[in-house]
C-alpha cells in the first residue's frame, strides 16, 4: 500500500488538513470560546439584575393601582353614603311638606339623625346651606356653626368653593384640607357632594386620604416580604445573588437575614479603597458593572477575591438593586469548557488519521484498476471493462465508464429522439397558450359588457391623469364616446372648473385615502345633475399609488327628494308656531268680544257709543276669522271627514265660481272620461274653501281674463315624482286648479305655503297657507307647477276610497236659540285670570251665580264642597288637570252637572266618551255661549228647571 505514489500523496495531504484544522480549531475556537462563556454568565447576572428590576417595577405599578383602587372604593362609599342621605333628607322634608311633622322636627330628623352616622374610622356625613352655615356635624366645633371663612393650605375658602361647585354643576367631588375630628391638626380630605336646591343645602361625605395612604403602605410591606423571599431562592453562577439597598445605604433586602436593615457605609473596596456603597451607586445604569475586591464564605477576612456587580437605580423608591458574583466562578465553567474541547479534538484527530489511511487505500485501489482499463481504451480495445463492482460513488463511476464506449452509438439515436419530443411539447405549449389568449380575451369582453351594463358610471385614471378605462354609463355622463376618453388626460375631458375641483380629492387619493365628494354641473342637455363620486386608490405591492378608479352615481332625483322632503319638514314646524301663536290670539280675542258685547249690554243707551263699539267687533271678528285660517294652516282644525265624490263636488263650485268671478275669466271642468266615480274622504266645507282659495288666486293672477281649469282625475303610477314629500303606491285621486295667468315669480315657489307671506299688494298671505295644512291633516300631498309668464298649475293629492252607499237623510237638530238661567249657581275653570273674568261677566249677565276657579284640581275641590253647582264652563288646555280629564271626572262623581268645554285652538267636538259635552271655541259670542248651556243642560235632563222665557 505504501508503495503507491498516489496513496502516499493523498495521505500525506489528509494529515496535514487534520493538523492544520486542529490547530486552526484550538486557536480560534477555545479562546472565544472562554470568552464568550464568560461574556454568557455575565449577561446573565445582568439578565436577572433585569429580571429584579422588573419586579420591583411592577411591585410599585400594583401599589399605584392599589392606591387609585383604594380611592376609587372610597369614592363609591362616599357616594353611596351622600345618596343615602339624600333619601332621607327628601323623605323628611316630604312628611313636612305633607304636613305629617313641623319646621322643627325637620332638624331632629334629618340632622340631628345624619350627626350619628358614621362609618370606617372618621368618616361622618355632613350638610351646609348655601351661606356655609352647617347644618349637620358630628364634630360639635363645626355643628350649627358658620365656617364661610375656614381656608385650606392655599388660602381657599374650602366650604363655599365647595358649595359653588355644587351649585353650578349639581355634584362634584374634591381635595381639600379640614381637621379631623378629636384633633387640631389639618389633614388632607377628599369629599363627595351633592346640591338640593330645593331646600338650598349641600350634602356630602368624605373620607381621609391619610387612612388610604397607612392601607398603601401596609401593602407595600407585604410587598417587600414577597420580594425578599424571591430574592432569596435567586442563585447567580453558585454563591451569586441579588440585594436592594436604599439612597442611605441602609440594606434593605440581602440574602443574609443578618445584614438586613444595617447601614455598610463603612465597608470599603481593598482594590480601590473607596467605599463600597458609593462605588455601587456611580455605577447605577451606566451600562458597566463593578469589580471590586472581597472574600469569601470559606476564607472570612481575606479580601482577595474579585467580584462583579450590576446596579441599577430604582427612582421611585430610590432604591439601588444589585447583583454580585464572584469573577472566578464565572470563569469556571469556561475554563473546563476549553479542557474538554482540546480533549475531543486530540481524539478526533488520531480516530481520523486511522480512518483517513483505510479510506485513502479503498479509494486508490479502484482507481488504479480504472487506470488500466482507460490505457486499455485508449489503446483502441473498445471491449475492455474494469470488472469493479462496489455499491458507492467509485463502483458507480467504473460501471458508468465500462458502458460508456458501448452506448455512444445509442445516446446519439436517444439525442435524436429527445429533441423530437421536445419539439412536440413545445408546439403542443404554443397552442394551449393560444387558448389561454383567447378565453383571456372572452373575460375581458364579458367584464367590459358587465361594466357597461352597470348603472354607476366608472373610470380608471393612471398616474399620469390620463383616462385607461371607462364604461358606457361615463362617457355618456361628460357627452363623449369611449374612443375619444381613453388614453386622453383628464382635464381637457371633464373642464377646468371641475379639474380644479378634483386637485384635492387626487392628491388626497395619491397618497392611499378613498375619497367621497359631491359635484353638480350642467349637462349638454341643459339639465343640472348632481353626482356622488368615490375616488378608489389603486396600491401597488410596494405601498405606491398606481392608479385611482372613479366611481359616478347620479344623484340628483335623490337630492331633489331630500330638498322637498326639508321644505315639508319646514312647514310642518312653521305650523306648529302657526298653532301656538293662533291659541294664546284666540284667548286674547275671547277677553276682547266677551267685554265687547258686555259694554254694549251695560251702555247701549250711550249716545254714538256703537259708532266705536261695531268697529271693534268688526275687527275682532275678522282677527278670529285670521285665527282660524292659522289653525288650519297648523292642521289643528279638527276635520269633519266624510266620503265625497269630487267631480261632483267640483261641478258645483264651479257654477258658483262662474257666478261669482267677471265675466272675463273662463271656468270650466275637467273630469277624467267625464265620469263622477272620484271619491275620497275629506272635509267637505274644508275642501270647497281649498278650491275656491286657490280659484280666486287663479283670478288674481289674471287681471286682463283668461281661463280657469278643475281637473279631476287618477293619478298614474309613473306620476308619483314631484309632490312635496314621497308619494306612497296605492290608489290615488288628483285635483287640480290650473290658470294661464301670470305665474308665480322667481323666488316664490319656495315660499309658497309659508303664512304671512305674499306677492300681493292686498292680502294675509294666509290662503296658500290654509289650503296646505287642509291637504296634511287629510294625509294627502301638494304640488305647483309654474313658470313665470306661462301660467300656474296648484295640485291636491288624495286616496281614493270606495264609493259611498246610499243613505237615509238626516233631520237637522231644532234650535235652541236665546235662553236665561236665573239662580243657577255655576263654576268657570279657566287659568288665564283675564278671560276667566270675562266668561264669569257674562254667565252672571244671563242670572248665574259663579265661582271661578284657576285648574281642574281646585273645581273639584269646590265641587266637592258645594252641592249646588249645576253647570261647569271649563277650559281644554290647562296645566294639571285638563278640561277633559275634568269633565270625565264629573261624569263618573256628579254626573247631574252640566259641563261646557271652551278650546282656543278650533272649533271642534268633545271626544267620543263626550259626545254630549257642547265644545265652545274661543272666541265666542253671547249667543254661542247661550246655547252652548242650553244644549249641556239639556243634555243633564233639566232643560225645564234651568231656562226662563
């Protein structure tokens, strides 16, 4: 084996890599080793200096959250106790206000009760009026006393600083100082109050934040014993540990139980000679420990061995939290880390001199064989084999060289077929990929067709604001096909004005938001749309904005709904006003007629005083006739709803309109097929003066004559858009009053159904008004029509109904009319004191006796103290009892007087419970009022006892 050139080279070789990479392995292995241990042991003596730091971190984190827990209990307490007093402060002051205890039982039971209340160890409630006078103390220096003039440390007057807090915020809470009872020491307080401004005191209750403080510190006792037992398990390397001492040098936590609560300022470091603990503390989180000189548990005094320590400065509690270890213990393990690695590596070095000769000699002896059998080749000997058989790389290699010379000839044929086949494949490849281009191109049609199928409009615009993609929806919204948008920028496409409009909104896009912005622009048409826009970023994966998609919706029918569904909304509460302000008129007018008729009784006989009397009437007449208009505008009119059929209806006002306009103006019907088959429920007197309203504002805007048209017809489910508010489906009639006059100017529209507001020089502005508030209180919808110059067209909607059956005719009631009622003793309820006076005048005017009340509450009183009341004229609206409540009240106890109800608002019908209670609507006049009390007590069976001729 030796005598092999080969085998000698390769061994030779094989030794010196062992050699060297031994030598190499001691040399940059061991010492980093060594260190790098060192360096681990180190770390982790910081590691778990860390580790205690932490602990102590959130041992001072739970003792925070202990304290503000603590605070917060305390304040709940504080609330519960002032609630608690407050009920029985209220309870008190209710049995006084019942009349159960006097003025003076109030102290004894609620301050005198809340004195003895208390609870923990100081903690009492206390009560102040507003002038800082306590009421209630359990301290007797501060009971009954004023302290107005008691400040805390900052020179605040703590109890009307407290009171003004109360006051202006119905409760509050706050820190103050107060001396605490059986000292006279100030401590720190905190208090919980609460204002009663009906009895003008404060409440509250508090507790000492010194008794907080002392259950913190308890648990931060607790806390430190558990932190000293976990210190003392911590071991570092073998003897190592950590300690805590404070900014005095005091040890606070150490292993050994001995050295706990000593001062060591004493002890000095031998290596240096400064003291030990001022050596700790400059070292405290700066990143670099402490080496210092000391001894040991088994060699006592001598102070000789090195040691290292990690410090860190606890601020907090100004605590410094160290680790200590001993430098050769550290070391250690290193060091017998090293003498292992030189061992293995002498091992590992001799097994692989033994293994590298037998692996040499296996892998020469084939090779030289392989040797022969090439020179043998080579000599032309195409049929010689080296007869290797091995189950590795090299007997791989001789079976591989030994066919080598017979399959030349086969791997040319094989060749040939390879690329045969290959060739196949690729063509086979070409046509699938063409496959693939052609359903890719069929998507993209079907994805084009579904884009340009979809209602929205939608773009794509590249980063260079030129336009990759639009639908058809888009191109027809800016006018223009999608050949000619494509590839174009986006400004020469959709204008200037809208370009700049967009700047924000991109730049907003560009950098990744998705923004929504409303834009109204005029179409080629001449149509004003409003569009919905959404610009949609496109995100690259590298965080960049390639691209925005534009997404358009037009919006404008949805706007146009939104507008007028505002403008009914706004009428609505204008009517409301409308209501409010025609019911306080009404009683105004009720006091004004009442003392108008009255003074013409008394002084009828004065020369020329109806000259100035029948003018007044006049005047207050009409103010009524204003009022009324007003409530029907305010939909408080109470309706008479019956089942009408409107072609005839409109025929007939028709004939009276044709009588009554000049002969100038045209008035004629337009029913639908001529027929009289449109019925709906409605207020017929309310109807009529609808259309008569808007007929003679028809005329109005006609002074030279011209043509006036009522149409009646159903309205078609494709007409359901532009009325004032959404149109519901169902079935629905139209009534229309259509002119070719004037039209309404620009501007009045909008304005149309507001009160008070008119285009004429003569007029309330109330018509347009009152017909509107007819139409919502029968649940129905308005719409005009009109262009200034061309005409106006004012539309009333209604639900159709079925048509009425006949019915037998009803007898009309006999009157009453005048009637007197002498000795009949009678109630006035009413709460305002001027029309109470004046229906009280006129019911003594026509021989009552009358006593008048000012609410429900006090009728009853005197009804039940009288039983000689016959008849009772009340109020509806009234605070407390209402007029209603009042007479249901009367029907169940004293069901023989007779009751009158007077409203303001309309006139109107007692509810179905009183269907025989007479309704009087302010104002009225004497004859209303006489048989208003004729028909009630008729109605109570004493028609014949009650009424003189």
């Amino acid at each position: 084996m030796f005598k092999s050139r080969l085998f000698l080279e390769i061994f030779s070789a094989s030794m010196l890599v062992v050699a060297a990479l031994a030598a190499a392995m001691w040399l940059f292995t061991v010492p980093l080793v060594e260190r790098k241990a060192y360096e681990i042991e180190l770390e982790a003596s910081r590691t778990i200096l860390d580790n205690v730091f932490e602990m102590t971190a959130k041992m001072a984190g739970r003792l925070d959250e202990t304290r503000d827990l603590t605070l917060k209990a305390y304040e709940a307490q504080l609330r519960t106790a002032v609630t608690l007093a407050v009920g029985l402060i209220e309870g008190v002051e209710a049995r006084r206000a019942a009349g159960e205890i006097g003025d003076d039982d109030v102290g004894r039971l609620a301050w005198e009760t809340l004195r003895s209340i208390k609870w923990a160890e100081d903690d009492y409630v206390w009560v102040s009026d507003y002038r800082a006078h306590i009421l209630s103390h359990p301290d007797p220096r501060w009971h009954g006393n004023d302290v107005s003039s008691i400040k805390d440390e900052a020179g605040e007057n703590v109890i009307p600083r407290v009171i003004e807090i109360a006051r202006r915020d119905g409760e509050g809470s706050t820190i103050y100082d107060w001396v605490r009872p059986g000292s006279n020491k100030p401590s720190r307080k905190i208090s919980y109050f609460r204002d009663l401004p009906k009895l003008g005191v404060v409440v509250g209750a508090g507790a000492w934040l010194d008794d907080i403080d002392a259950e913190v510190a308890r648990r931060r006792v607790r806390a430190i014993d558990d932190m000293r037992r976990a210190l003392r398990e911590i071991r570092i390397a073998r003897t190592g540990y950590a300690y805590i001492f404070d900014a005095a040098n005091n040890m606070i936590i150490h292993p050994n139980a001995n050295i706990e609560g000593q001062e060591f300022t004493t002890r000095t470091d031998p290596k240096s000679g400064e003291r030990i603990a001022d050596e700790l503390k400059a070292v405290a989180d700066s990143d670099r420990p402490l080496h210092y000189m000391w001894d040991k548990p088994s060699d006592p005094g001598d102070y000789v061995y090195e040691k290292i320590s990690w410090v860190r400065h606890f601020k907090e509690f100004d605590w410094y939290i160290a680790s200590s270890v001993y430098v050769e213990e550290l070391k250690s393990s290193s060091q017998e880390l090293s003498r292992r690695i030189l061992a293995v590596t002498a091992g590992v070095g001799l097994f692989a001199a033994l293994l590298g000769g037998l692996g040499v000699w296996r892998f020469v002896l084939p090779l030289r064989a392989m040797a022969e059998t090439a020179s043998r080749v080579s000599a032309g000997d195409l049929d010689a084999r080296t007869g290797i058989r091995r189950n590795d790389e090299i007997g791989l290699l001789a079976q591989t060289f030994d066919t080598m010379v017979g399959r030349v000839g086969e791997n040319v044929g094989e060749l040939e077929d390879r690329v045969r086949a290959r060739t196949a494949e690729l063509e086979a490849a070409i046509v699938a990929e063409q496959r693939t281009q052609s359903r890719l191109a069929e998507a993209d049609a079907r994805q084009r067709l579904i884009l340009d199928a979809i209602p929205a409009a939608i773009a794509y615009l590249g980063p260079d604001e030129r336009f990759r993609f639009v639908n058809r929806a888009w191109s027809e919204l800016v006018g223009r096909s999608k050949a000619a948008i494509v590839g174009e920028e986006l400004r020469p496409i959709i204008g200037r004005a809208a370009w700049e409009t967009l700047q924000t909104p991109l730049t907003r896009t560009r950098r990744g938001e998705v923004v929504n912005l409303e834009y109204a622009f005029e179409h080629r048409s001449g149509r004003r749309i409003v569009t919905a826009n959404t610009l949609i970023p496109q995100i690259a994966a590298n965080g960049a904005t390639i691209g925005c998609f534009v997404l358009t919706r037009d919006v404008t029918d949805e706007r146009e709904t939104e507008r007028r569904i505002f403008e009914a909304e706004h009428l609505k509460a204008i009517g409301q006003l409308s209501g409010g302000l025609a019911h306080d008129f009404n009683n105004l007018l009720s006091i004004i007629i009442g003392n108008l008729a009255t003074a013409r009784e008394k002084y009828a006989d004065v020369d020329g005083f109806s000259a100035y009397v029948e003018p007044a009437e006049r005047a207050a007449r009409r103010g009524a006739d204003l009022t009324s208009r007003l409530l029907s505008f305010a939909r408080r009119q109470p309706m008479r709803s019956e089942t009408l059929e409107v072609a005839a209806l409109l025929a007939e006002i028709g004939t009276l309109l044709r009588r009554s306009l000049p002969h100038t103006v045209d008035v004629a019907l337009d029913a639908e097929g001529g027929r009289h088959d449109f019925w709906i429920v409605a207020d017929h007197v309310q109807l009529e003066r609808a259309v008569v309203n808007l007929a003679l504002n028809a005329r109005d805007a006609m002074p030279d004559g011209g043509h006036i048209r009522l149409v009646c017809r159903r309205l078609a489910a494709d007409q359901r858009n532009g009325w004032d508010e959404p149109v519901p489906e169902g079935r629905w009639i139209e009534i229309a009053v259509v002119d070719d006059g004037q039209g309404f100017p620009e501007g009045a529209l909008a304005r149309a159904f507001e009160p008070f507001y008119t285009t004429k020089k003569m007029g309330s502005g109330l018509g347009l008004a009152m017909v509107w508030g007819f139409v919502k209180q029968s649940q129905g919808f308005i719409r005009i029509v009109s262009e200034p110059g061309r005409g106006a067209s004012v539309s009333l909607l209604f639900a159709e109904t079925d048509p009425l059956a006949d019915q037998p005719p009803i007898a009309a009631p006999p009157s009453d009319g005048e009637a007197l009622f002498p000795g009949a003793m009678a109630i006035v309820v009413e709460d305002d004191d001027d029309v109470r006076r004046m229906a009280l005048e006129q019911m003594v005017g026509l021989g009552f006796s009358v006593i008048e009340a000012e609410s429900g509450e006090e009728a009853l009183s005197l009804i039940a103290g009288i039983s000689d009341i016959r008849v009772v004229v009340s109020d509806v609206v009234m605070p407390g009892l209402s007029g209603l409540d009042l007479a249901r009240r009367l029907r169940a106890d004293h069901p023989a007087i007779a009751v009158v109800l007077v409203t303001g608002f309309a006139r109107g019908e007692a509810p179905e419970d009183l269907v025989d209670v007479p309704v009087l609507t302010k104002p009225w006049e004497r004859e209303d009022l006489i048989g208003a009390l004729a028909s009630a007590i008729r109605a109570r069976g004493g028609e014949d006892k009650e009424r003189t001729p």
